[in-house]
C-alpha cells in the first residue's frame, strides 16, 4: 500500500484494535527496526532508505522511555489529551483574533480566554446565573462541547480497549508534528498566559499505557500558511525493545531523516476536516470492561473537577454524556435541592482520632 493511498485515511480514522493497526502497517513500506535504528543526534544504526517510513524515537530521544512512563494512573493522560484539545480550541481562536486586530490584548488566563472567544464563564459559576443567563450561557458551553470528544471502544474478541481523542481546533501541518504533538519537554506555550500546559509531556504518558497509538492532524485552513501543506500529518506510536538492550523507549514512523511524519494528500483529508486525532489502541485500564465503562465519567469528572471547557464522553454508546466537571455538578445539585443535598454520596459518622 502507498504511503499515500486514497483509503489510508479512513483505515486510519477507524482502527480500533491491535488487528486493524498490524494490518495497515504490514501493506505500509516500513524498514524493519534491525536495519534502521536513529541512537543519537549524529549517528544511526543504518541507512536511511527513500520513499520508505522508519521508526523514529519520539522526541527525538532514545531514552524517552522513562520520561513517557510517567503516568501514576491510566486516567490521567487521557484527561491531559483532553486539557490539549482545550488549548487547540482556545488557540485557534487567539490566532483568527491576531489576524483580525494585530495589536488585540493577550488574554490573562485561560478562563478569561473561554470568556472572550467563547462567551462563557466557569462552568460551575453558570449554574449560579438567573434562569435567562444561564440557558443563555449553557446553550454557548454546549455548542464548544461539540469541538471535543473523549470515546472508548471495547473489542470483546479480544478484550482490548481503544480510546480516542478527537478535537476540532487548530491542528497541526505535517511538517510541524514531529516539533509539537510528538515532541517532549519542548514548549510553545511559556509566553502564552491563556494557555494551560507549559512542558506539552503529560499526554505522551497515553504511549506507553496503549500498545500502538494512530495520530492524525490537519492544521485548520483559515490560519494555514499559503506555504504549509494543506493535507494531514498521520503517523502510529509504539515501544522498541532493541535486542540486547534493557532500555525500552517510543518511536513513531516518520518520512524523513529529520523526522517528519508521513502525509494524506489535500484531496484525501477533506474528510477529517481539522483539529487532531489521538487513538490509544489496547490501551490498559487494570480493570474490567465493564468497571471501566461505569466509572470514565465520574473518574474524568474528578479529574478534571472544573475544566474550562466542556466535552463530550462516549463511553461504550453512541449517545453522549456531556462533560462538565464535578464542580459543575455539585453546583447544579445546589440549584435544584438546596446545599443539605449537594454532595453526590452520603458518607457514615467516623470517630476523631
């Protein structure tokens, strides 16, 4: 299969086992690991072989494998993807208003941020609005809910889960993935207030909880620059474990010796549309399917207890569960019942100790 095939796309787009994912990448001209292997900066352990795709270490670090297995519980990538797809969405915004007004005020946080390009406040302050206000504001969250999306799949064949991560913000062009959404450590976002991440590492921790990990993005074509490509950058995540060696690290397949990932031609992408894909296949909760599909939303709700932007949660159904944080929630239950009943679980008397 070309590396630009007409169907890659949507084989991409869809794979949601470790079946799917090893049947793309078998038609898919890839050197094997023990012909190519980039170690440092200045040296590989073979040719770089043209028109074919080589596993490159993400963030161009061999030992990233540390770095990436940070995660304390699965859980917690999964929301950082989520606080990413927030950022894209609110980025996107700042560079359509810089276009329009140069000189336009840097937003002071990223609530102020929401607020300005969105038009609503803190989520949990929505429900302490009068009853006009807040349909009003509720009505305008609600429409930016649609943006983000967090889905969980179950393969019950063989017991695999897939979560994927999808936003419509601002994307990114093919030649830039490997600098941004597989970078580690390397920040475009220090001088950025509105912004919530700094170091853009919390969500690689996602690589090394899933077996294969897909990645789509296509920069949004309003703010793609008349030079950049106007197709999307595509690549799949995985461990290395090179023979002989203790150190396990996370490379993806890239195009070029300097690290681009591969392209869908305009043509092909219009289906994506904008924003980013994330695909964590095989991805390992510790728990059972059915465990995991009760408790996502109230986990995802705790840890993102008020997120400055809500999203939308599929977890094993077509149907979604709107995403608002438990902040939200307790200050919705305060609204209809009063503050004796605002929390969700009443807890038995325990002595003082």
């Amino acid at each position: 299969m070309p590396i630009n095939a007409p169907d890659l796309l949507q084989r991409l787009m869809n794979a949601r086992s470790t079946a799917q994912t090893e049947a793309i990448m078998a038609g898919l001209p890839i050197v094997p690991p023990e012909q190519y292997q980039w170690i440092s900066p200045d040296e590989r352990s073979g040719p770089w072989q043209p028109g074919k795709l080589h596993w490159m270490p993400v963030g161009m670090d061999r030992g990233n494998g540390g770095r990436i297995k940070l995660a304390g519980e699965p859980m917690n990538p999964l929301a950082e993807r989520l606080v990413n797809g927030m950022e894209s969405l609110i980025e996107l915004e700042r560079i359509r208003e810089l276009v329009k007004k140069p000189n336009a005020p840097v937003p002071p946080n990223p609530r102020e941020a929401v607020l300005r390009y969105f038009g609503f406040p803190k989520l949990d302050s929505i429900e302490r609005l009068d009853d006009e206000e807040r349909k009003e504001k509720s009505a305008l969250a609600d429409k930016v809910r649609k943006n983000l999306s967090i889905t969980l799949d179950f393969e019950k064949k063989v017991k695999e889960f897939a979560v994927t991560i999808r936003d419509h913000g601002m994307g990114q062009t093919p030649d830039n993935v490997h600098r941004t959404l597989l970078s580690l450590g390397r920040t475009e976002k220090a001088d950025k207030p509105y912004l919530i991440g700094v170091f853009g590492q919390g969500g690689s921790s996602a690589f090394s909880i899933a077996k294969y990990s897909i990645v789509i993005t296509r920069r949004a074509n309003d703010i793609r620059k008349p030079t950049e490509h106007a197709g999307a950058g595509w690549t799949i995540v995985r461990e290395m474990q090179p023979k002989g060696r203790r150190d396990p690290y996370y490379a993806y397949l890239a195009v070029t010796e300097e690290g681009a990932v591969p392209r869908i031609e305009p043509q092909h992408a219009e289906k994506f549309g904008q924003g980013a894909h994330f695909c964590h296949i095989a991805y390992d909760f510790g728990a059972s399917d059915s465990a995991i599909a009760r408790s996502m939303y109230q986990s995802l709700n705790h840890v993102l207890f008020n997120p400055v932007m809500p999203y939308d949660l599929y977890a094993l159904k077509d149907t979604p569960d709107p995403m608002k944080g438990s902040a939200q929630r307790l200050a919705l239950r305060v609204r209809r019942f009063g503050p004796g009943v605002a929390l969700d679980k009443s807890f038995t008397s325990l002595p003082v100790l």
